[in-house]
C-alpha cells in the first residue's frame, strides 16, 4: 500500500483491513513509528454534527510490547454494553505502560468554562464547582446536584447550553483523568478502565498484527 507521509510517498507493507459491522465503517490500519519529545503533545478530534468545530477526545499512549502480551496470552477481556458491542478490555497496563495527553479535556475545557461563567455573571458562585472538579472528586451526583441549583438560575441560551455540555463532561472524565495523570494500574475493575478498552475493529486489528508478525518485525526494525 502506498500512502504520503511528510510529502513523500512511501510503501508500507505491514496493512490491516478491518470492517466493523457495528459503526458500519472501514478501517484501513498500519504500523507507524514517529518521535516524540518531551514538548510535543498529541492531538485527536473528530468534527461535530455541525462540521464547525473539532470534539477533541483525550489521548493515551500504550507500551506496544505490553499490548502484544496481552494478545499472545490470550489474556483480553471482554466486555460489551449498548455503548460498545463485544469491545475488549487489555487485562493489565502498569502506570509506566502508558502516557495520557489530556490537557484539551482539562485544562482548555476549564479555561473555557471559567471564559462562560464570567460572561453569565455567575464566576463567583461557578468557582466552587470548578475547585471542586479540579481536585478530582468522585462525587458525580453532588457535583451535579450543584450545578443545577448553579444553572436553575439562568434560563436558556446558547453558552448556558455550552457550560451545560462542558460541565456534565468534566464531572464524568476528570476524577478518572487526574488519576490517571498521577500514574495508576489500570485493570477492567478501575473507574478509569475505559482509556484501554478496545473497540472490535482495533483488537481485531491489533491481534492480527500480533499473530502475523508484524508487531515483532516492527519492534525488531
């Protein structure tokens, strides 16, 4: 297969075609290697149904050799909701297995959430929530219950609609996400085993790589 990079076009050789029959979509995936300094930071977003802004997601980063294990052992473990159908959850990552870029999801959402409270006049009452959200509180339902006395008071309209969105997502990611960030053990029992479950087409994908070689070829190369 034949793809550009960086204006060149190059061969690669080690290709994965996967269809998931849920999202009924077609994956192309291949083994990619790039290097990262300290400063860079990884970002990933998809466009929202309006096509006018990007929905940034949090990125993490997983030992490839520790992935690999996972599959040869046979050790994945399942798991599937209404959310994702027969999904896999990669059974152990150590906290040095994996690195998290999280600051869209963290710092920019609370940047913005502080730039809305402050333009509805409502900065001096949002900032206990905000306190409150930053230390990482597991406590969704008071949270929550906090914001609606917060947003009872202000009616409707487009940046109540945005803090609204901005507020449910930090309260349901950010716990998981200052965790995370301190270096944990992720097992399928964690709040935070969501950042390595595997959708069907990326285990499918990867287990392929794994028992066709390509996975050692690349760590070998």
């Amino acid at each position: 297969m034949e793809i550009e990079l960086d204006g060149e076009v190059k061969s690669v050789h080690d290709v994965f075609f996967s269809i998931d029959a849920y999202e009924l979509g077609i994956e192309i995936d291949f083994v990619y290697w790039a290097k990262l300094s300290d400063n860079d930071y990884v970002l990933f977003g998809e466009p929202d149904p309006t096509g006018s802004y990007l929905v940034r997601s949090p990125i993490v980063l997983i030992a490839l050799d520790r992935i690999a294990e996972s599959i040869r052992s046979e050790s994945l473990v399942p798991h599937s909701s209404n959310e994702c159908m027969e999904c896999m959850y990669i059974d152990h990552v150590g906290k040095d297995d994996y690195i998290i870029f999280d600051r869209d999801s963290i710092e920019l959402r609370k940047a913005r959430m502080i730039h809305l409270s402050e333009n509805l006049g409502i900065d001096p009452e949002f900032g206990e929530l905000i306190n409150r959200l930053s230390k990482g509180e597991p406590v969704e339902a008071e949270l929550l219950d906090l914001w609606d006395r917060i947003s009872g008071k202000l009616g409707q309209g487009i940046h109540v609609e945005e803090l609204n969105t901005h507020v449910k997502a930090a309260v349901n990611t950010w716990g998981k996400l200052i965790a995370l960030r301190k270096g944990v053990e992720i097992t399928p029992d964690k709040p935070w085993a969501d950042i390595v479950r595997l959708c069907p087409v990326t285990w499918k994908v990867l287990t392929l790589a794994v028992t066709s070689g390509s996975f050692d070829r690349f760590l070998k190369g």
